[in-house]
C-alpha cells in the first residue's frame, strides 16, 4: 500500500533540529555519524537541506498496516 500523506511535518522536524541541536538525534544516530565522521553540525545540514519532496512517498508493510 502506498501512502502520499506525510506523517511528520518537515518544517518543525527542521526547526526542532536547529533548536535542539545535538539533543535532537538519538545517541545511535550521533555514533553512526561519528563512525562516518560527521558532525553535528553536518547532521544539523542534512536534516535542514531536506526538501518535503525528497520525501514523495512512504509505503506500508503487508506484515503490520500501522507503520
């Protein structure tokens, strides 16, 4: 099943981001990034050049409709 509704929004996922800083990503996400030598700050641009359409469409699995 495709689904075209987001189920964030992407501009207070942003701005929580920027307001949170290193707090808004988990500790396995700040490891991983340390492992691909990222910084936060790097992270922090990531997340901030996201535009809602890179994110078309997400799509559900057979095994359990409510993710």
């Amino acid at each position: 099943m495709e689904k075209y509704t987001p189920h964030y929004d992407l501009a207070l996922i942003k701005a929580q981001v920027i307001r949170l800083g290193h707090r808004a990503f988990t500790a396995t996400a700040r490891e991983s990034a340390r492992q691909l030598e990222l910084s936060i700050g790097q992270m922090r641009l990531a997340v901030c050049a996201l535009e809602t359409r890179m994110l078309y469409k997400s799509m559900t699995t057979y095994a359990d409709h409510r993710i």
